[in-house]
C-alpha cells in the first residue's frame, strides 16, 4: 500500500526547476552534439576543395565521428546500467572534453573519434541513452512520454546551427 501511495505522490508532483535545469543541460548536450557532427559534414563540402583533400581524407574525417559514436553509444549505454546513468553523463563529459583537447592539440582524426565516443556516452543515438533514460526516470508518469520526446527536438537544433552559418563556422 505504501508503494502505491509514493507512486501517486511522485506522478502528481510538478515539473520543478530542478527539473527544469536537468532537461535544459541534456537538451544542450543534444545541441552541441548535432551541431559538432553535422558541422564537419559542412566544412568538408566546403573547406575539401580549397585545401585539395582527397576523398579517403574527407571520409575519414568524417567516418572517425561515426565511429566513435558507435563506440561510445554501444560500451557506455551497457555501462550506465551498471555503473549508474550519472556516473556514465560525467564520464562521457570528461572524454568529450579530452576529444576536445585532443583535436587541439592533433591534426589527425583520433581527438574527433574520441570527442564522439565521449559526447554519444552522454546523448548516445541508440536505445540506451544514459541522459533520456535519466529524464524518464525523472519525469512523472502523466509527462513521461512528451519531455523526454521533446529532447529529441533539440538534436535537430543543433543540425539547424551547424546548416545555418556561413561556410560552416562560427566566426
């Protein structure tokens, strides 16, 4: 009886601004990783040609994104259930931000491959997402499906940014 009285309590809580932060940060982290994966996609269409890159050098630039995704979706998604999802979203922070370095501080495609294994441990594409699992965990019954659904949207945010500047970039 009390298991049914904590449920009730729990599904009529309201979405607070704990919440409300929690489902900002991982909307964010949606952004930022379309908006990296697809804005290489941009670059190479348009920076390929000026810097006379071969087709193996443009596939590879972008296959190294793709694979670490893989990677990162398949290893951390079977990990955040046993290590826990928050353990998993600081992990794959971590090795997003060592990518990060990586790239540059490397010209070559491994800081890339390591950027997207850690970014898809956060926001992994496959069944397993760590922070949409966490979201659903957190959400009340009566929202489950639309806040964790809307997240999704985010994604294609980050593709519209990355379309939308001026030869692929920011600046």
């Amino acid at each position: 009886m009390a298991s049914s009285t904590m449920l009730e309590f729990y599904d009529a809580a309201p979405l607070n601004k704990r919440y409300w932060f929690a489902f900002s940060i991982i909307s964010l982290v949606f952004i930022l990783e379309y908006f990296d994966l697809y804005v290489v996609g941009f670059l190479v269409a348009v920076l390929g040609p000026q810097w006379k890159l071969t087709y193996g050098q443009s596939a590879l630039m972008l296959l190294s994104a793709g694979v670490g995704s893989i990677v990162g979706s398949f290893f951390c998604g079977h990990l955040s259930d046993s290590w826990g999802r928050k353990a998993m979203i600081i992990f794959g922070t971590v090795a997003c931000a060592a990518g990060s370095g990586l790239i540059a501080i490397t010209p070559d495609e491994t800081g890339r491959c390591s950027l997207h294994c850690g970014s898809s441990s956060v926001s992994a594409r496959r069944r397993r997402c760590p922070s949409i699992t966490l979201a659903v965990e957190l959400t009340p019954t009566r929202y489950r499906t639309f806040m964790p659904g809307l997240m999704i949207v985010f994604a294609t945010v980050g593709i519209l940014i990355a379309s939308d500047q001026p030869h692929g970039c920011l600046l």
